[in-house]
C-alpha cells in the first residue's frame, strides 16, 4: 500500500491537483496545464514531476497523449461510484478503427449514466463535425460508446462503413441498413459493401466553458 509519505511536499501537492482536476473535469490535465497551475516556466518541470510520481507507482504515463496521465493511486471513495473509460481518439473524421486504436487518456464516468453498460466494454470518443445536431451531439462533445450492445434502428452508432469510422443513426431501407445524418447539410451514408457497428452511443458529454 503506497502512502504520501514517500513524496516529497511538491509531489504530493502536484498528485493532490491531478486527482483533483480528474474528479472535477472527467479527463486528466496537460503538462502545460500543471505548469501554469504551479507557476513552472517550462512544461518539462511539470512533466519531471509526473514522472517521478511514475516511478513511485502513483501514475501510469502514456506517451505520445496530451492527457495521457492515469492515475494509480489514491482511489478516493467516490471513485468507486465511477468508471474509467478509455479514450480511443476522434469521431467522425481520422479516427483508427478500434482493433488499431491507442489509448489516448481516459474519462471517469458516473455508473448511474451508464446503467447496464458499465459492465461492458466502452470507450470514448470526441465527436469533430456537425451531422449529429440533429439528435443534440455537437462537435467538441464526448460520446460513450458500448461495443458490446446490439445494435438496433434509431440508435446512434459509431460505424466502419466501407473502410471509413463514422458517428451517425443506424437506419434502414427495406432492403439494407444505411447511417443516417441528423443535419440536412450532410449526407445519408449508404454501404457499397458493408456497416460494421463498432459501438452504440450511450451518453454523451459536454464540457462547459
């Protein structure tokens, strides 16, 4: 069991800010972020820190991640209320498909929010581009995907259509399925050869200025 006596006051301030803007902002910070909130003049301090609370097993670094930072320990109570869910990239537009997808952070869910799937597989992903206004996802939200749920008509799904991963409802003519936009500007997709469903959208979440 680890204990903040083994760090050093500045770590155990930095560990404190790190747990704190997770709990409060679902995602982890930048180094830039730490750096600004400590007054460091370069982000490398801030990330000499963060490693040394690495090496001490208070984190986990993910590199090459913006917000790569997981937090190990402490658990605080109220965590045990949520999930962490792993961030897999952006939707629609360059985001890999998910058996080539790298983590890239994560987000602490409420299980209320995510009901039955909390004990499923789920993943984020933040939506770029505005085909799904319609049905009140925005660019620059979160949505939670569960790929373990069927999925059925009306749903909003993240989709691989003939090779490319898309955000959009699952729809259906009367002889094939196709995905739907929710914006009049953009258009209806329909497979040349097929729609692999990679996750049905449960939640979304939008972060507030």
């Amino acid at each position: 069991m680890f204990s903040q006596a083994h760090l050093t006051p500045r770590q155990s301030e930095i560990l404190n800010f790190l747990t704190e803007f997770q709990d409060k902002k679902g995602i982890s910070p930048t180094y830039r972020e730490i750096a600004d909130y400590f007054g460091f003049k370069s982000t490398k301090a801030a990330a000499d820190h963060v490693a040394a609370l690495e090496k001490k097993g208070y984190v986990r670094r993910h590199n090459g991640r913006s917000r790569g930072i997981q937090i190990l320990f402490p658990k605080k109570k109220a965590k045990r209320e949520a999930i962490s869910v792993p961030i897999l990239g952006n939707v629609p537009a360059g985001w890999p498909e998910l058996r080539n997808a790298q983590y890239s952070g994560e987000l602490m869910v409420d299980r209320k929010i995510l009901g039955r799937s909390a004990e499923h597989r789920v993943f984020a992903l933040q939506v770029r581009g505005e085909s799904m206004i319609g049905r009140g996802i925005y660019e620059g939200d979160w949505v939670i995907a569960d790929s373990d749920q069927s999925p059925g008509e009306g749903d909003a799904v993240v989709a691989l259509i003939d090779g490319k991963n898309t955000l959009k409802t699952l729809a259906r003519t009367k002889n094939r399925f196709f995905l739907k936009a929710e914006n009049p500007k953009y258009p209806d997709l329909i497979p040349v050869e097929e729609i692999v469903i990679q996750g049905v959208i449960r939640t979304v979440i939008r972060q507030m200025a």
